[in-house]
C-alpha cells in the first residue's frame, strides 16, 4: 500500500506529465511561429496565427490575432457561413422564362421572351448535370415549342435587373476584372460569366502570340491582342483588360513557349446579354426567328424603355441546392459565387441586393453573435478584394460557431485538403492564408487560421505549413 506521500509524488508527477503534454503543442507552435517570423521573407510583413480548442473555443496560442489583415479567399470560409445561415443548406434559385405580349393562332409570338435573373451562378455552369448550358438551353427550346412559338416579333431579354448594375465590388482592382476569376456578379449570370481563348506561342521570345479561337464565338466582342511570347518555362503571364458592358477587350503580358496550358480564361462583360444571345442564336438555328436583336433590361433602361409586362410564365430553372454550391464554391475557390451569394443574403434580408448592403449583413450577423463588427471589414464576398480585412481570431470564432449548426457537414466538406489538414486557402498578391479544421492522431481537435501579409518572394505556402505542422 502506498504511503501519503508516495502517493502525493505520483499524483503530481502525473500533473506533470499532462501540463507537460498538454503545453508541448503550445511551446512547438511559438517555435515554429517564430521561425516563420523571424524569416527573411516575412521580414516586412505582419504575420498572424490563431489557434482554438475547437471542443471549447478556448485560444491555444495566438499572435497578432485581432489585426485586421487581407484575407484573400479565406473569407469564403465566412460567406459561405453566412449564406448557409441565413439562406438554409437547402435553398436554391429560380429562373424563370416568360413571354411577353399574345401568341397569334399561327405560332407568332408578338411579344419578347424575358429571361428572368434571379442570382443563380450556376445557370450555364458545366459543374453540376442540370445546369450545363445545353441542357438549360434544351429545356428553353421544349416549353417554347410547347407554348406553339414558331416565330417571335420582338426580342430576347435577359432581365438582368435585380442585382442592379454595379456587378465590380468596388475594392477590386484593374487586374483582376477583365479575368475569369474577377468575373462581375449578375442577376442573370450564364456559363460562371467566362469565355475562353485559346493561344498559341510565337517561334522566339518577344514574338507576337496568336489567338487560335474563342470559345465560345464572341462576334460581339472585340479582341485586341498585345500578348508577346515569354521565354520557355515562364508560364501563363496573360490577361484580359476587360470592362464590365464593354465589347473591346485587350490581351496583355506574355504566355510562355512550351505552355501546356490551350489558353486564358475572361469574363464575359454582360453575362444577361450573352444568355439571351445565345437563346436567340438556338432559336435562329431551329428557325424560329426574332425581328429585334436580343437585349438586356440594363440596355432597355438606358434606352429609356422598360421591361415589358409577363403574359405567361413558360419554364422554371432550379438551381442545385446551397450545399451543393458552396461545395464548389469552397473547393475551387469560385470568386463569382462569393458575390453572388453576398448579394442574395442581402436580398433575402429585405434589402437592396448590392455588394455593401450584402457585406453589411455579413457583418451584422456575427456581431449578433458577439463577434466584434471591427474585426470584420469586409469588402466583397470572395476575398478577391484587397482592402478587405479580418482578424484571424474573428475568422477562427466563425469556423467555431459554424460546428454547432445542421449545416456543418455540408460546409466542413467543402474545405479542401491541404497539408493533410481541411483548411480553405487564399492568395492574392503578397497574401497567403489559410484557415480550417484538424484533428491530430490523439484525436484532439483544432481550428487555426494563418494569414501572411507583404511578405517577399515564393513559395511561403510550405512555410506556413510548418508553422501548422505544429498541431501535428
């Protein structure tokens, strides 16, 4: 039998051991913390680490958690939450086509047909089996065939009016917007507001690059191409300078010789005219004609008309549902569905559906909870913005909060993979961040988010990764 004091040693000998346990990843971390720091590539740069239980929310180990730093698309992790909440895991669009006017006992509709936008950024989009462009364009063609339209004297609107007409975030810079991946949000949103170019490399460095063909065909927009050949190996260093509702575009920079890559992804600038245009380009091919060139409810209102009053509804376009959104949102980082979705929580909470009124609503919703409204400067809803700026203690509070809601299964299934942990990245121009889940081969869980902001050169990602494997 052991004696008091016998006893006495192995019970403290035991605290010992399991504050020693229970400090080890803690002590790791500010090492490793550390080291990122005291790095020459962080060497101008403000670097954040925030650490929680994610069992309790209590902080393990933070360092310059409450600055507020560009998040780049680590703040999906935030919008999606968001959307999630205030939208349900199980919502999805609608858009509607409708008509105009009477269709005469001849099949002559004297009318339009109306497009009508409701946000959907998946119409068109050749992710999901229902929304595939031929497939919607397919379903357009059988209700309007089944409504006895053989001809139409009028034209095909794309009623783009919801979200009204600032489709740029106004954080976003020149750069970016012209790209695929600063595509401008719209009501009426068709094929992720993208086209594609494909290119082809000059002979030696500085030849001009050829344009080989534009999928699809844009014979309403103008390409001025400026692209030269960069030496081999430089990669894709191409981009599109493209305005939202222009139709002149300029390549610029260089795409390297020996790219693997066909060509560029641009956005299209006025995503509702392109749907209708293609509707009215189906429709000519199957002989069914319009006497008036397709449309927009924008251009309508410029020409000081408006929209024409809905005779008959003809066909509804669901959207998948939020889940299956947000699953591809995270997982590829779809800028466009950030914005989307960020006007949508506005609009489904009474107000204007706009950009600021959408983040303003971001905002709101996890002060409520007790997140302070300063930490969360939010600009957009992609993190493309990079005048956007959050704390990682603000950030690591919503993924915490986010485990206790119905939806967390959807959401935790669209982080990706990363370093063997589920964590959400970001990167924009001298921002690398990530921010998600772990759990270690204990079975101890954890919630980190890393932000690195102005550091200098490539290749931060791993080193950030070592910080992280801290938790390991």
């Amino acid at each position: 039998m052991l004696s008091t004091k016998s006893l006495k040693l192995q019970l403290l000998f035991i605290f010992c051991s399991l504050s020693s346990f229970a400090q080890f990843p803690i002590a790791k971390l500010e090492q490793a913390y550390q080291n990122l720091v005291d790095d020459s590539q962080a060497k101008y740069a403000i670097t954040s680490l925030c650490v929680l239980d994610a069992q309790t929310g209590k902080v393990i180990f933070a360092k310059n958690e409450n600055i507020g730093l560009a998040t780049a698309s680590t703040l999906k992790t935030i919008t999606s939450a968001t959307a999630f909440s205030v939208l349900g895991k199980d919502f999805k669009y609608q858009t509607t086509l409708a008509y105009s006017g009477k269709i005469k006992p001849d099949g002559t509709l004297q009318g339009d047909l109306i497009i009508i936008g409701s946000g959907d950024p998946t119409l068109g989009s050749w992710r999901y089996e229902q929304t595939k462009e031929n497939v919607v364009l397919n379903s357009w063609l059988s209700a309007i065939k089944s409504a006895g339209i053989k001809k139409i004297e009028g034209s095909i609107i794309g009623d783009d009016s919801l979200f009204g007409t600032q489709s740029m975030p106004e954080g976003w810079i020149w750069q970016d917007m012209g790209n695929y991946y600063g595509a401008g949000s719209s009501a009426l949103a068709w094929r992720e507001n993208q086209f594609d170019i494909h290119l082809k490399p000059g002979g030696s460095t500085d030849a001009e690059v050829s344009i080989q063909k534009i999928v699809p065909a844009m014979p309403y927009l103008k390409v001025i191409n400026e692209l030269k050949t960069g030496s081999s190996g430089s990669g894709d260093n191409a981009y599109g300078f493209l305005p939202p509702y222009s139709n002149l575009a300029y390549l610029r920079g260089t795409w390297g010789m020996g790219i693997s890559k066909a060509g560029i992804s641009l956005a299209l600038p006025d995503p509702a005219y392109d749907a209708a245009y293609r509707l009215q380009d189906t429709l000519s091919r199957l002989n069914i004609s319009s006497t008036k060139e397709a449309t927009t409810a924008r251009r309508l209102n410029l020409e000081g008309k408006a929209l024409p009053t809905i005779t008959q509804k003809l066909a509804t376009t669901s959207s998948p549902d939020l889940s299956e959104i947000v699953y591809w949102f995270n997982k590829k980082s779809i800028n466009l569905y950030g914005e989307q979705l960020l006007k949508t929580i506005a609009w489904k909470q009474g107000k204007t559906p706009s950009t600021r009124n959408g983040a303003s609503a971001v905002i709101n919703f996890w002060s409520a909870k007790g997140i302070d409204k300063n930490a969360l400067n939010i600009l957009d809803g992609s993190g493309l913005s990079p005048g956007t700026r959050v704390t990682t203690l603000a950030m690591a509070s919503v993924l915490f909060q986010a485990q206790k809601e119905d939806w967390f299964a959807a959401y935790y299934k669209s982080f990706p993979e990363n370093n063997g942990m589920i964590l959400k990245s970001g990167s924009i121009n001298d921002v690398s961040a990530y921010a998600g889940y772990y759990t270690d081969k204990n079975g101890n869980k954890y919630i980190a988010v890393i932000n690195i902001n102005n550091y200098n050169g490539s290749g931060i990602s791993k080193k950030l990764f070592k910080v992280l494997d801290a938790l390991k």
